[in-house]
C-alpha cells in the first residue's frame, strides 16, 4: 500500500516536471522565432525560458489549483441560492441580465421594439 502511494507520487512529480520541461522548450522556441524578428530581441536559451516560465507563473498566480478554488465558489453561491425566497430569485436574475450583453440587447429589443432607438 505504501510502495503504491510513493510510486504515485513519484509518477506525479515526474509528470509535473517533463510537463515543466516541454513548455520551457516550447517557449524557447517560440520565443527565438518570434521576439528577434519582431522586436529585435536576443534569443534566449532553455534554462532563461524555463525561468520566464517560473516568474510569470508566480507574478500572475498561476501555480493555484484552478479546481479547487471554481468549486468553492459553486458552492458557496448553491447554498445563497438554496437560501433565496422566489421573490429575490426572481430579482436577483433582474439583476444579473444587466451583466450580460445579450439580455441587456433583448430587454431593449423588448421595451423598444428595436435595439437601442425607442418608440415613438
């Protein structure tokens, strides 16, 4: 049982590396195909594009678990809904079409008649 967790463990830790690994190449590349041409930059080496890789991940958060953190907000928003009377279902979904572009263009079409220009 225990030989089988470490073996997990170690699978896992050697697929996060390669994964590492293959990004930073193809970042490299990517970037000695691109950046000198376009910018006029020095191409760089793997171990400069894998160091890249490291800071915009810490400097833009991105080592988080994405899951996780999507989950608990589906949860915590399931349980305010659960909570809801119908009467402010109703009025939160009012409030939440104003978010978004195409129920904000049909509550025009709808008060109006046509997007944006009212009846006369």
């Amino acid at each position: 049982m225990m030989r089988h967790r470490i073996g997990r463990i170690f699978k896992i830790a050697l697929m996060v590396a390669a994964g590492f690994a293959l990004f930073s190449f193809f970042l490299m590349q990517l970037w000695n195909w691109l950046a000198p041409e376009v910018f006029g930059w020095h191409p760089i080496t793997y171990w400069q594009a894998l160091g890249l890789f490291v800071l915009s991940k810490i400097l833009f958060g991105g080592f988080r678990g994405g899951w996780g953190h999507r989950g608990h907000w589906n949860r915590r928003m399931q349980e305010r809904w659960e909570q809801m009377t119908p009467d402010e279902r109703e009025q939160f979904r009012k409030g939440m079409a104003g978010w978004c572009s195409r129920s904000t263009i049909r509550s025009d079409v709808s008060a109006t008649g046509t997007a944006g220009t009212p009846n006369p």
